[in-house]
C-alpha cells in the first residue's frame, strides 16, 4: 500500500483483510509524508509502515527506485494507491503492469489528471455544476488515472452541497469499491482485454 495521507482507504482495506472477506495480506504500507496517519494506522494493526523520504532520496528516480526496492523485498504482489500523491514512477509501473490499483474521487474519465487530487477534485464537480459524482478504481499505467477502469459507483451531487460535503459522501463509496476491487484481484476475477477490465 501507498499512502500520503489520513488513511481511510487502507483502513477499509484492513477492516476488509481482518474480517476475512479478501483473501489476501497487507505486507507494506510505505508513505511518501512522515506524519501520515496512514503509517499509524498500519502500525496499530502490526503491518510494516515505512516512511520513504522524496527530499532524501534526491530525484524522482532514487525515490521510485527506494520504493521499488521496498516493494520487491516485501513479496508484494499487488500495490495499492490509497490516497497517494506523487506519480508513480515508470520503473514501478513496469514491474507491477496491471498489479497496481488507484482509487480516484470522481469518475473518470471526468474530473482527473494531473493537479486533480483530494478537494481540487469535488470543488472542480461543484464548480461545473455536475449532478452526479462518485469514484473510481482502475490498473495505473503510465499515465495519470489513465489505466483501465476495474469500478466505479456514483453519488448524487446535491444543491447546498459544499467541497466537504461531497467529499464525504463521495468517500464512503471509495470505502465500498477499493476493498471489493482488491478481492476481485485477490481472487484472479479481473481480466484485462486492452482498455477493457472484465470480472470473470
Ligand atoms: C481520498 O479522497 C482518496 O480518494 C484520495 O485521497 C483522499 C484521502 O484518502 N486519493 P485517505 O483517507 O487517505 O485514504
């Protein structure tokens, strides 16, 4: 798992792995930001947290490159963006082609790509005066929330709705749809025909 932030995405996914409905093992959670209570979380529930400093590590590449290593050394076999900011560099797309999963707050192809993260996302929704909302899981490739949809589930965007508002309705959705998207890999459901996810 690769976080930056307050975690409620993982959470969900230990809530999920916990009560035994995905057949799987979170075995790292690493974070880009030192004070992410993402790293707490996992640390309260015996999982692996490691800081990986941007700034120490001198380039992009570096940073990729510690995280790679990271990953590797943990047997990961899926790696999970809850709620992650930096790019994911190329060397780790390549080595996770279509084993890397991103949970996005609106529905892409709509309101995503570059600069569009957290708040800049429902405040972008509000201002355009769209009606539905919701979010997104799908492979990362590399290209920003570009790779092949896996879910989606959609909310409604209401009258007096404020940025925070949304983002909270549009959250609990995230909460459903990343931990079922991970059991469907878990479970060898997803099938990829180019653009195209299929659940078998
Ligand atoms: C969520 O809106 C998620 O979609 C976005 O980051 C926000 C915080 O996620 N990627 P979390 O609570 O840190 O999981």
């Amino acid at each position: 798992m690769l976080c930056s932030g307050g975690g409620t995405n993982l959470q969900a996914l230990i809530d999920a792995v916990e009560r035994g409905a995905i057949d799987g093992k979170i075995v790292l959670v690493i974070s880009n930001a030192s004070k992410a209570y993402a790293l707490e979380r996992a640390r309260q529930h015996g999982i692996p947290a490691v800081f990986v400093s941007k700034k120490q590590a001198g380039s992009d590449e570096a940073f990729n490159d510690a995280i790679l290593e990271k990953l590797q050394e943990a047997g990961a076999q899926l790696v999970v963006l809850a709620g992650y900011l930096p790019i994911v560099g190329a060397q780790i797309v390549r080595a996770y082609e279509h084993r890397i999963i991103n949970i996005h707050p609106a529905l892409i192809p709509a309101f995503c790509g570059p600069g569009m993260y957290g708040h800049h996302v429902h405040e972008a929704v509000l201002r355009y005066g769209a009606k539905i909302s919701g979010a997104t899981t799908h492979f990362v490739d590399e290209q920003v929330d570009h790779g092949g949809v896996i879910m989606q589930r959609s909310v409604p965007v209401l009258e007096d709705d404020t940025p925070d508002t949304l983002a909270a309705r549009v959250l609990t959705v995230e909460h459903e749809i990343l931990p079922e998207s991970v059991r469907l890999f878990c479970d060898g459901k997803l099938g990829v025909d180019g653009r195209r996810v299929h659940v078998l």
